[in-house]
C-alpha cells in the first residue's frame, strides 16, 4: 500500500513540474510576443548581399537565400562556422595565418562540405569521427568532433607543417554559450548559443557603411574584409548603430552588441596578404571608437563596423527582402 502510494505521489510530483514547466515557457513565449507588438518597426533598406562561412575562418558562400536559425546561417544541411581548424589543438585564425582565407569551402550536397584551395585537390569530407574534443574560442568552450585524419592530411599539404585537423560543432552536440563571455555576459540571453562563431549566430554590416569607410581610404576594401553574413542596402551610413531589433520576413533579429573589429580586416579576402599600412583598421580607429555610456570599458581602442546579432525568430532570409528595423 505505502508502494502505492509512494508511486502516486511520484506521478503527482512529475505532472506539477511538467505543467510549471510548460506555464513558465508559454509566459516568456507571450512576454516576448507583447514585446515584439510594442516595437514599431520601420523599413531601412534591404537585404543586398548573405554570406555563409562552413569553415570559420575561410572564404566565405555568398548566396541567393538561406535559412536563419537561433545558431546561425544554414544551407543545404550545412551551418554557417560549424567547422574549425585547430593547429596544435588551439583554433586557426586568419591574425596568425593569413593563407587560411585562401581555403574555399563549398557546399557538396546532403550537408557536406567540399574543401578547395589553389593547388590542392579538392576534397569531401567524409562523416565525422565519434572523437569529441573541447573546442575553447575567447574563453568560450563547447564540443566538437573530430573530421578523420584525411582532412588533417589535406590541412597539412595545404599550410606545409603538421599539427592541423579539422573539427565540427555536431547538431547534438554542446554548444558554445555566449553569455560565458565577459564583453558579452551583461547584453545576451541564456538561449544564445553557438557552433564556431565568435559569440553570436549572426553579424551584419550596411553597404553604405562600407562606402563611408572606403571615402576614407586611398585603397578602398571589399565587404569581404569584414567577413558579415547579412548586408543590408539602402540605409545611411552607421544607421544600423541604433538598431536594437531588425525584422527581415519572418526574422526576428536582435543586436546584441556593436562589432569591435581586429587585425583580420587588414588581410586581403582574395591574397591572403596582410596590409602593411594597417588599413583599413587604422582609418577606422581614427573615427569609429565607441562613445555611448552603456558600452563603456567593453572595447578599449578597436573601433566599431556592423553588428552582433542573435535570432530570435528563425526563417528564410533572401537577397532583395525588405529589412525593417526598430530603435
């Protein structure tokens, strides 16, 4: 009889925690629903260019379309920045190795990947190994799998040394949290995870942005320098600095913080070669350091260019769609 009841209580505490649960999760899905009600949007520009990056760090797709999830850019069962290439177990970045932007990853059809570069046979890679390594990328940490030792093969043809493999954030497996880091902590939410992404799923940058900066310049850039996923046209120069919340079709968006930006704009996106006058990171430094309050102490001397997002509501982003943002 205790059995009995004992096993009836069990079931009475499962089924409280379960409604709880569920109440709890439909009042943040209405909170967020009346806040998105209250904002008042207006059109900006539109969508003029999206990019993916399968592999972080090298050249990047540009595409017609693609699906925008909570974790990123996907297309064609492949997700922007879910690969990564460690060096001696620590990940490879275009600061330390600029060749790596020569490395143009192309989608192969059925979420593979195809690595291609100048010289080098091309390759598919094969399924990932059941091998999970902790992957830490600023100070923030998730698994990832290992790509086989073909593809660390092709890496070591590729850069002439040993020590390179290929790894790759999984669907199932742990994600990177972005509120683990410290610049990031105060402004993000509990639900903004990502694969290899710097911190956020998403980064935007303005066309007119760019022709600002490039005035500027005796040698102008490319878009590509600034490595975004979504540019957006027809809006004035910086007016994405006070975008808190961006609609794009069914997409809802959120700025997370600006984008403080590093030595990787100064390396040629189709050389590899690093610019020796430090442009255009030296010309944006002379007018784009942070001047609002909330963001003081966050980015000392690097200037700001676009926007880290996260994805609030995912769906179809397309080159052309109608980018409306609020204040």
């Amino acid at each position: 009889m205790d059995g009995v009841k004992a096993a009836i209580q069990s079931k009475e505490v499962v089924i409280a925690v379960l409604t709880t649960t569920a109440v709890i999760s439909a009042g943040i899905a209405y909170l967020r629903w009346r806040r998105q009600r209250k904002r008042h949007y207006v059109p900006v520009g539109h969508v003029a260019k999206i990019y993916m990056y399968p592999v972080k760090c090298c050249r990047g797709l540009e595409l017609g379309e693609a699906v925008l999830t909570e974790q990123g850019l996907q297309c064609g069962g492949v997700m922007d920045r879910h690969l990564v290439i460690l060096y001696k177990d620590r990940f490879l970045d275009s600061r330390t190795s600029p060749r790596i932007v020569l490395i143009s990853p192309q989608c192969a059809g059925d979420g593979q990947v195809r690595l291609e570069a100048p010289g080098m046979d091309p390759l598919t890679l094969s399924a990932p190994t059941e091998n999970v390594i902790d992957v830490s990328i600023w100070d923030i940490g998730g698994d990832a799998v290992d790509c086989g030792p073909e593809a660390a093969a092709w890496l070591e043809k590729f850069f002439g040394k040993p020590g390179y493999k290929l790894v790759m954030s999984t669907p199932g497996s742990k994600k990177r949290q972005t509120t683990e880091h410290w610049r990031y902590k105060r402004f993000a939410r509990p639900d903004d995870k990502v694969g290899f992404q710097d911190q956020t799923a998403l980064l935007l940058t303005s066309e007119a942005s760019l022709e600002d900066l490039n005035n500027k310049l005796a040698t102008p850039v490319a878009m590509r320098n600034f490595r975004p996923n979504i540019v957006v046209a027809g809006s004035e120069p910086f007016q994405e600095d006070d975008w808190l919340h961006m609609r794009i079709g069914q997409v809802d968006i959120r700025t997370v913080l600006p984008c403080n930006r590093c030595l990787v704009t100064t390396i040629n996106p189709e050389t590899g070669v690093k610019d020796k006058a430090m442009e255009p990171l030296k010309t944006l430094q002379s007018y784009r350091l942070s001047t609002k309050k909330k963001y003081q102490g966050l980015f000392a001397q690097t200037p700001l260019f676009g926007l880290k997002c996260g994805v609030d509501q995912a769906g179809v982003v397309r080159v052309g769609d109608t980018v409306y943002a609020c204040t």
